[in-house]
C-alpha cells in the first residue's frame, strides 16, 4: 500500500514506529503489543504514527493474506474513510469468526461454559434503520456517514450495509434539500426506518417553523413520489400515505416515531426463533424489555403474555394491537432498572425472556436468580452486560443454548440470545 497522509488530527506527541501486529482486538483493531491500529491484521508491519497505546497506520508494509479488497469505495484508513463500516477489510467470514471468537471470552471470562454457538449473518443491504447526517456544501447537500472518529462528513455515493430503498430515499431528499431546506441551515440529520408499509423518515435538527409552508410542501411531495409512508420534521407530521406499521407475528403494529426497531428483517426472524425455542411450551410467559412485542406476539400464540416496558408509546402501540387481534398479551408500562419484578411477582411464570438496552438488565438478573422461573431466555445487544447478567444468573441457571446475530456487519456489534435452565435442586 502507498503511504497514505496523516489524517491531520493533532498529535503532539506523535512518532513514526514499524509495528507487527500480533493479533486483533474485540473491536477487530489490529494489536501490537500494547498498541491499537485500527485497519490492520495480524501478521501486517505497519509504519505508524504512535501516540501512547494508539497509532495511526501510514502505510502497510507487509500485507496479510487474509486481507480482502473492500466492497465500498468510502472504507479506508483513519481520517480517510465512512465511519459505517470497520471491518471490511476482513471480510465477512472472519468478521464473523472474530465476533464469534469474542463471545466464547467472554461468557468463559464469566466463568460459564459457553455451549455450542449458533450464528446468523444478515446479508448486505439488509439495514432497515439509519440515523444519516446531512450537510451543506459549496457543491449542495450532500449525505452520508461521518468518518472513523471524527464529526466529518464522507459523502455516500454507494453503501453496501444499508436497504436500497433507503438509500434512494436519501438521495432524493439531500437533492430536494438545496431547494426545500431553510438557507439558515448548514447540518441536519435525517433519520430512516424501513416499516412493512414503506419508509418511515425523520428530518431532525432543524426546527420545523424554520421551513416555509412551500417548502414543506415541496417535502410532502417528495415523500409521496418515493411512496415512503411517514414524513416528519424535529417531531411534528408532515405526511403520512398509510401508518407506519410493522407485522409481528401477523399482527399490525403502529411504530411510534423514533421507536426501537431490530436492524433487519432476518436478524429479527433469527432472534424471535432462538427465543421461542427457549420458551418451548411454557403456558406463561413473562416478556420483559418488550418494545413493541417484537417477542410477546409470537410467544402469544401458544402462551398467555405479560409484556412489560417503560417505553409509553410502544406500550400503548402494543396493547391497542393485542385488543384489537385478541392476542393473550396483558402489558405493563414499568422501569425495570428502578423497579425489577420481583420473585414474588415472577411466581407463576414459566418463562421469562428479557432483551434490555446495551446496559443490560442487571438489577432484573439479580432478582431472577432468586426466583423459581424454570426458564431465562436472555438476549442482549452488548457482550459486556450479556456476560455480567449471565454471571448472576448462574448461581441459579444453567447456560444451555447460546446464538450470535451479526446484523451489524462489518462492524464490532452483535446481538446474542442465552437459554438459562433452572438447575436441579433450584428452588422450583
């Protein structure tokens, strides 16, 4: 590779090293030593600006085998290339392997056996949210993700990971924003889901009044010739063809704006089966962290449901669908970080799933682990917290089935589901 320029972030105390990178980070950083340089992999020498135990590559001296051409013309180096993605460099597979490789540590780092995995890659142009950042240039808008650490903007002219429908939506407004968006402006933010019934769009950052009545005009058209359902501005509607709705087990659900979503279609499906699985055929079953009943509604159909969340409007989406459809789903607006069920309120539940925010849900775990639920369905977004939980459930549980979903690809981030078993002699 050719020398590359520095990416002209201040290092003051900056100083050029060959590096041999001896192996990977969790993030899928190359190591050396004590070092991090991100895009490298073991095996590779690395000329490198290194500032303390972080270093900038500048040029790869020797290539690894295992490296693969990157799919998208915006991946590169730190300070060159989309912040979207880190690890296209290493493919797919090994991407995987390293996710993988990374959840074994960490549940054996709990002190668990972790059991066989069972792995989903979603597939690329699968991504079906996006939070974009759009701004101002002396060429127009432009759109697109910001660089690897940094609050600079790579403008997107191909993209690999999101859903097309999206991406063209997002095309389409960063033209119409050089005539619709206030002359005021310089950023704005345009956040995207792709619903079952079309594209669900935010424009964010920009108050609404700032926009002219033609202007807002001028958008509203723009989102009925992409046939997108929902339009709105810093939370106020601007259009809307048909709900936003999302079908879950069957059943429509009207998604609240800004509302949690699993990042693919796939990676949803992969996650609801793992956890149906666990609940196996338990008559009652306790949804905690539920959302919009992503798990409740499936489970529902041979289970009565408790779904419990501090989400209002998700929760009031959730109940007004389970009344209208005659699901055997009660719902319960609750903080379970302040207020975890207790195992007296858990008595009588045969299961229990509980799918948490990336802090995880270590307050409900503890509580768990004195109850006599025969079954723990725990799935995660966050290694850390999945492992932490699952320590504390392991005085009480058996760690029986562990999944992976890579949805997230060429990124850091997975999601996992566990099956804990009350052991025997539990208190059951």
């Amino acid at each position: 590779m050719a020398r590359r320029r520095s990416s002209g972030r201040p290092k003051p105390s900056a100083h050029e090293e060959v590096l041999t990178i001896d192996r990977l980070a969790v993030s899928g950083a190359g190591m050396a030593g004590d070092i991090s340089v991100p895009f490298t992999l073991p095996g590779e020498k690395v000329q490198a600006a290194v500032k303390q135990r972080a270093a900038e590559p500048l040029e790869i001296l020797t290539t690894s085998a295992q490296r693969e051409a990157p799919l998208c013309q915006h991946f590169g180096m730190p300070g060159e290339g989309c912040g979207g993605c880190f690890h296209q460099h290493l493919g797919l597979a090994n991407s995987l392997v390293l996710k993988r490789d990374n959840l074994i540590a960490a549940v054996k780092a709990a002190g668990l056996t972790p059991p066989e995995i069972t792995v989903h890659q979603s597939p690329l142009k699968s991504r079906r949210r996006a939070s974009l950042t759009m701004i101002r240039t002396g060429k127009g808008w432009q759109f697109g993700f910001n660089r690897w650490h940094s609050h600079q903007l790579v403008p997107m002219l191909e993209c690999h990971i999101l859903a097309p429908e999206l991406f063209a939506f997002a095309q389409g407004m960063s033209k119409a924003a050089n005539t619709f968006f206030p002359n005021s402006a310089k950023k704005a933010g345009l956040s995207l889901t792709l619903t079952d019934e079309g594209i669900d769009a935010e424009i964010t950052h920009i108050a609404e009044d700032e926009f002219d009545l033609s202007a807002r005009e001028g958008l509203a058209a723009l989102a009925a010739e992409h046939g997108i359902a929902r339009l709105a501005i810093a939370g106020v509607p601007q259009y809307q063809s048909r709900p936003a709705v999302m079908h879950l087990d069957g059943v429509p659900v009207a998604l609240p704006p800004s509302n949690f979503l699993q990042a693919t279609k796939d990676g949803q499906t992969f996650l609801t089966d793992e956890v149906i699985k666990g609940a196996g055929d338990a008559p009652r079953v306790a949804d905690l962290f539920s959302g919009l009943g992503t798990f409740a509604l499936p489970l529902s159909r041979r289970a009565g449901v408790l779904a419990v969340d501090s989400d209002g409007p998700a929760m009031a989406s959730l109940t007004t669908a389970v009344r209208t459809h005659g699901r055997r789903v009660d719902t319960m607006t609750r903080d379970l970080f302040d207020l975890p069920l207790t195992p007296a309120e858990l008595e009588g539940f045969d299961a229990v799933v509980m799918d948490p925010p990336r802090a995880g849900a270590e307050a409900q775990a503890r509580e768990l682990a004195r109850s006599n639920v025969p079954v723990v369905v725990s799935v995660s977004c966050l290694t850390k917290s999945f492992a932490r939980d699952a320590a504390i459930l392991s005085g009480a549980y058996e760690l029986v089935s562990l999944a992976l979903l890579d949805q997230f690809v060429f990124s850091s981030h997975m999601e996992m589901a566990g099956i804990f078993r009350l052991k025997t002699g539990g208190l059951r």
